[in-house]
C-alpha cells in the first residue's frame, strides 16, 4: 500500500484530485459552522421527529453549540490553506464521524446522510494521502522524507481564499448564511455559487498554461 502512496504523490492528476478535495470538504463545512457560531437555529422550529429535536436540544446549549462551530470553521480553514491540510482532516474527522453516525440513527438513508458519508470517506482518503507524515504515531518505523509535490500550491491556496472571500461576501450581502434552495436561477448568489464551482477549473486552467 506504501509504494502504491508514492507512486500516487508523484502523479500530478493524484495530487490535484486530493487539492480540489480538500477545497470541497473545506467549503462544506462553511454554511453548518457560520450558522452555529452565529448562534443560528440549524432546522426550522416547525420541523419535528428525533433529528429536528436533537438540533433543537443542540442549539439550545448555546456556547457548547458555537464552539462546534468553531471547530468546523477551523478545519475548513485549514484544508484551504493546503499546506496544513492534514490538521484540518485530523481536526474534521471526529466532527465527521459523529454528524455520519447521528445522521443515519436519526433519519437513515437520505441525500444529508450520503454528504455526511461522503465527506467522512473523503476525510480518511485526505488522512491516507499523508499516511508518510502521520504514521510515526502509531509506529515506531523511521518516517521517510516525502516527495515533493508535482503541482505548486500557492495557486490553489489563492483558489482557496477566492472561495472563502466569494462565499462571505455572498452571506455579507444576503443579509446571514446562504445555503441554497434547488436551482434558485432568479438569485443573484446562486451565480456566485456558479463562480465558486467553477474557481478550482480556472486554477487549473492557469496553473496548466504556466507549465506549458
């Protein structure tokens, strides 16, 4: 599995995969953490059922409740900045593994629960990725030197922050969090959110021209 790793980290389609990744998780992240450390309820008061109360009971804990918020904000920052990347997925695993669990014992099998399992997945492929610099924790092996990356960073730690700075402005002007609803095409944010989706393509379309 090791010398499978490497071969990996030495391949440049590898390495983008795990940066946009990364950028993904770290986004998702956004919306859930803003809401609770602005002390925003999570679901509407009208909804019911053992999911709905136990946001409610959640929400109603109030520091406890913007203080998970707060780690979500951190581990989202942390997988954009790339070069600590690997924080934020030690730091967002835990959060992960307890929303995955809860979701599915609450409401099992619905497209919030595929998210949930999907982000968790993609976090421990993030911690896999960098095995080499983690390992030492658990082993007593010498830790090898790691590979350079193939891909330079400083244009996707940009696309990052273009990601964080488009999605506060579009909450600034939205007057709280926005988190759409379908395809809202008569929204003005939804484009905004077109342009966040379309931020990793246009790195990698410049980053390929520079290397040409």
């Amino acid at each position: 599995m090791l010398e499978l790793l490497q071969r990996l980290r030495r391949a440049r389609w590898a390495n983008l995969c795990v940066i946009i990744l990364r950028i993904l998780i770290g986004f998702a992240f956004l919306p859930a953490a803003l809401k609770k450390v602005l002390d925003q309820p999570f679901t509407e008061a009208a909804n019911s059922g053992r999911f709905h109360d136990f946001l409610d009971a959640f929400h109603a804990t109030g520091p406890f409740y913007q203080f998970v918020g707060l780690v979500q904000l951190a581990a989202a920052l942390l997988l954009s900045t790339q070069r600590f990347a690997l924080l934020g997925a030690v730091i967002a695993l835990p959060v992960l593994t307890t929303i995955t669990v809860f979701v599915w014992s609450t409401i099992g099998l619905t497209p919030t629960a595929v998210v949930a399992s999907a982000m968790l997945l993609g976090t421990v492929g993030l911690l896999v990725w960098d095995l080499d610099r983690w390992r030492g924790v658990i082993s007593s092996a010498p830790v090898p030197a790691l590979a350079p990356s193939p891909i330079p960073l400083t244009p996707w730690v940009i696309c990052g922050a273009v990601v964080w700075v488009l999605y506060l402005g579009l909450c600034l002007a939205h007057g709280g969090v926005y988190r759409p609803r379908g395809m809202a095409m008569r929204e003005p944010g939804f484009y905004v959110l077109v342009a966040i989706a379309f931020s990793p393509v246009v790195t990698w379309f410049v980053t390929r021209r520079r290397r040409s």
